[in-house]
C-alpha cells in the first residue's frame, strides 16, 4: 500500500532523520523533495504545494533547528500535517434512519457492487445490522446477477425488480420492503455512470431525492488517482455526498487519491477496500495511513484484526495445552487459520514498524502457509497430537505425501519446536502480565 510514495517520503526526509547538521536551507531543499514526491504520487498540484508551506511554516515557528532531535521532530510534523490533510478524525457512518438507507453511488468499474456487499457484510458482522441489498443498476443484467450472488455469499437479502427499469421505483419500493421485513439499513446500489453524461446524472439526482438516504457514499477506485479527485468532486457538487470509499488500496496505488481528495471536495473518507474477499474492508483512520505512509507501521488495526479472531474460550484451552506441554501440530494449524482470517499476507506485514520497508522486494504470497498446511495434513492424529513420535521414517513419509522434501519437513518441527519453547516461556509471570494488559484493552 503506497510502497512508492514511502519510498520516496523516506528518501526526502533521510538527512533529517540523522543527526547531523540541520538547516533552513536544507529543510527547504527536503520539502522540495516531499512536494516532488507527492506529485509523483499524483496528489493535486495546488493540495501538494499548501501541505509542504504549512510544515515550513510549523518547522520554523518550532524552532526545529535548534532542538536536540529535528529529524525526530521534523517527521512529526509531516506526519500531523499528513494526517489532517486525509481528514484529520475517523469519520463513522450516519446510522440514525429507521432504516437506515446508505446510497452508493460512483463510476463505472470502480468496485462500487462488490463494495456494497462488503458494507452490507461489514454493518452485518461487527453492528449487527439486518441490511438489505437493492439492485438498481437497471441498465447492465451482470451487475442484478452480480449483486444476487454477492448476498448469497454473505447471507444478505437483495431486492430486485425483474423488467422494471425505473431506479426510483425500485429503490422506494426496496425501502418499504424493508420496513416490512425488518432491515434496519438499506444499501441502494446504483449504475455505474460517467460525471459527463448528463441524463444518467439527474437520474441518480432523482434517487437521491426521493429516498432521501442518511449517507450517500461516493465509491471511486483508489488506482486512478488524480482523475478520482477530479471526478468526485464533479458527483459532489450534483449529489452533495457525505463521505468516501476507497476502492483497491491493495493494488500498486500511488496513493494521490487517498491524499487529495479531502482537501479537494471537504468530504472525509470513511471506508478503504483491502482485496477481494467480503471482509477486506476498513475503516479509514486519517493518523494510521500516516504512520503507514511514513513507514512506521499500523500497530493498532494489527492488533484490532487480532482481537476479531481472538477467541476467549479457545484461548484459555491452549494456554492449558502449553502449560501441560500438549500443544500440537492440531492446535498450530488452528492458530494459521486465524490468522488467514485476518488479511492478507502483505498488508499484515505493512502494519508492522519497519516490517513493510525491510520486506518491500520480497513477495509475500497469501499461500504462505500452503506448504506448511501440506506437511500437518499429511501426518497421523498421533503425529500431530505427539511430534515428538515423529522419526525418520515417518519424516519421509509426511514428505512424499505432502509433496515435500525431508529438509522442509524438518525446518517446520524445528521451527515448531522454538515456538513451543517460546510459547511455555510465556507462560511465565511477564507472559501473564502481558495476557492480562492485552484483556484489558479488550
């Protein structure tokens, strides 16, 4: 997620970050370098050029370059002033109606459907809504179709009207259906349309103003940068919309969109779309893409993942396991596919300080743990149960039946063995403590 703009932003502001001799000149001659580095990314001329002036400006009037740490304090500043530029808060989503009607809206192909399933499958899972789908996109079949299989997959109704190809219709009579049948939100997805054609414009205009939904969210595809600002702000000035959703964060985004877009139509954004799958969807917190951007990590969403699959009960059934030394290969393949419910690979890795920048060559496959999956499956319930029954001749059967080599049958028990010991020392006072402060945050 904006490898190339971090990239370039740690580049610029390298001599800071030591600690050697600092001055006005090169503080100006960094800025350049940021501002450079933000254009690059695609960030609006005029958004790019007020952002470097402003930590110019707070840089001086800091006396950065008479404290003990300016390169310290000197990334502080753009990270503040990053941060503010994306919106500053966390923005929540309006859920007051009864139902609440959210009405997406945006170009074509920019993941507006599938993105509507993964809200309706996100107010589901963690607000424990009743949504209702609403195919409106009257004009392309695949896009009914698409929205239908969608809710099948998550388990959410959708409403549709066979032959009918009024949208006002469909979407008012979708809202009194909801009333009827309990849904508390109503997620009205329309057809992809371009700001220039006029007529599709007034229709999603109309919409809008016979349904009166409490969020109108504008979904734009994070990969087209510029282009997404300029359209945005050409939907809000008809719709009037109350935030955005960036689509496609996990391809190679340069990362304009996410940074313009704010300042350009003064709407925050509130939801990012990760990858593929229903789940890969987020909240967008305005200081963690900062610190992301920055590459200082993104511990908190890491840990906020963690605690989704975290379960109490199983918990205290494998702290019980590690302190009887019973933990098995049984119990490790539990915990790999907790953490596969997490996200990807990739994106996990960049909410780690420093993980992200050192990993940025390496290709980090979602089927990591493929091969590790293939050498536990492979095992008798005893092996897995008992790795210590594991011997030679076990080892070469494990490896022709996973398709695997004995040396990589041998790397995972040894691996597997390191975490056991590291796992049963954490059984200890500061382990515990840790546990504790960790529950606390819960």
């Amino acid at each position: 997620m904006f490898n190339n703009l971090s990239d370039k932003l740690d580049k610029a502001l390298h001599v800071l970050k030591g600690h050697g001799s600092i001055t006005e000149v090169n503080v100006a001659e960094t800025l350049k370098e940021v501002r450079r580095a933000l254009l690059d990314a695609d960030v609006n001329f005029k958004t790019a050029k007020e952002f470097t002036n402003r930590v110019k400006e707070k840089a001086l009037g800091q006396d950065v370059l008479t404290t003990l740490q300016p390169g310290q304090l000197m990334v502080k500043i753009v990270k503040d002033e990053l941060t503010e530029l994306m919106g500053g808060e966390t923005a929540g989503i309006n859920l007051k109606g009864s139902p609440s009607v959210i009405l997406m809206s945006g170009l074509q192909g920019s993941g507006k459907t599938t993105f509507s399933g993964k809200l309706a499958n996100f107010l589901k899972t963690k607000k424990t809504k009743k949504p209702l789908l609403v195919a409106c996109d009257v004009y392309r079949p695949a896009a009914i179709n698409q929205l239908h299989v969608v809710g099948e997959q998550i388990g959410v109704e959708v409403y549709s009207e066979e032959g009918n190809m009024d949208p006002v219709a469909i979407a008012t009579n979708a809202i009194a259906h909801a009333k009827q049948n309990g849904h508390n939100v109503v997620i009205v997805d329309t057809a992809g349309r371009l700001a220039v054609d006029e007529a599709m414009m007034t229709e999603i205009a109309n919409v809008h103003a016979a349904i009166t939904p409490d969020e109108t969210l504008f979904v734009v595809d994070s990969m087209t940068g510029q282009d997404a600002v300029n359209t945005a702000k050409a939907f809000n000035d008809r719709l009037n919309f109350e935030g955005v959703v960036l689509t496609k964060l996990d391809g190679d985004t340069r990362g304009g969109a996410a940074i313009s877009i704010k300042s350009v139509v003064n709407k925050p954004i509130k939801f990012i779309g990760t990858g593929e799958k229903m789940d890969a969807i987020d909240v967008f917190h305005p200081a963690r893409m900062a610190d992301r951007i920055l590459g200082m990590g993104d511990v908190v969403s890491l840990v906020e993942r963690a605690q989704e699959q975290f379960d109490e009960e199983e918990a205290r059934k494998l702290q019980k396991k590690i302190a009887k030394n019973q933990f098995g290969f049984d119990d490790f393949i539990k915990q790999i596919q907790q953490v596969k419910k997490m996200g990807s690979m990739k994106d996990l890795i960049g909410m780690i300080p420093g993980a992200g920048k050192a990993l940025k060559d390496v290709d980090i496959d979602d089927d990591a743990f493929k091969g590790i999956e293939a050498i536990i499956h492979s095992m008798t319930p005893e092996e897995r149960s008992t790795p210590a029954v594991i011997n030679g001749s076990r080892k070469k059967r494990i490896a022709k039946g996973s398709g695997t080599s004995v040396q990589e049958v041998n790397q995972l028990l040894k691996q597997f063995n390191q975490m056991s010991k590291m796992m049963k020392m954490m059984q200890g006072g500061g382990g515990r403590k840790m546990m504790q402060a960790m529950g606390k945050m819960r």
